[in-house]
C-alpha cells in the first residue's frame, strides 16, 4: 500500500557555467514523498501527523537556504539525491521522492 504527503520548500541556486540558470535565483520546490508499507493493528501505515513532522525535519535543512552553499552543482537531479538522503535519517519506510522545480519540470528517485 502507498500512502503520500506533499510539502514545499523555497530556495535559491544558481548552476554554475549554465547560460540560463548561472545566476543567483530562486524556486519553491514541490516535494512529493509517497511511502510503501503495510496497514498496522490501528487500520493505518503511518499516521499523516507523524509523517508531515518527519518530512518538515528533514526539509527543514533545505528550506529558505541558499543551496550552493553546501551542494557544488544543485541541479534538480542533485537536489532531489541530497533531498532523499536527507529525509532517509527521518522516515523508515521505503519511499519515492519526485522534486518539482516549478510548473512542469520535476524528477523521481
């Protein structure tokens, strides 16, 4: 069974040699994390409460930060690894994590 949650985090970056994104700029980042498990005696996998707070700890290190200043290339692709790893120290059940930077344009692990 899957079960997902969805939070935002802001953030600025720039990609350093890239034309387009080589300046400093910002983005509010989607984040969707849906974990895999089964329902316990209660009728639920995890409660959302208990989830969202596991998920807002480890974006908390993320959110309203500069990136580059702890990532040497924060690409979507990078973001979203360093993301997973993050939250990994937070929640214990096998998850997926799609990052969504803006309208359109996101990537899974």
């Amino acid at each position: 069974m899957k079960l997902g949650v969805i939070d935002y985090i802001d953030c600025a970056h720039y990609i350093p040699g890239h034309d387009k994104c080589g300046a400093l700029h910002g983005h509010t980042y989607k984040i969707e994390v849906v974990i895999e498990g089964e329902k316990n005696e209660s009728g639920m996998i995890i409660d959302f409460g208990e989830l969202k707070k596991s998920i807002k700890t480890g974006l908390d290190f993320f959110d309203h930060k500069t990136l580059n200043d702890f990532m040497d290339f924060p690409s979507v692709e990078n973001i979203c690894e360093a993301i997973k790893n993050k939250l990994s120290e937070h929640i214990s059940f096998p998850f997926t994590l799609r990052v969504w930077e803006g309208h359109g344009k996101w990537v899974e692990m």
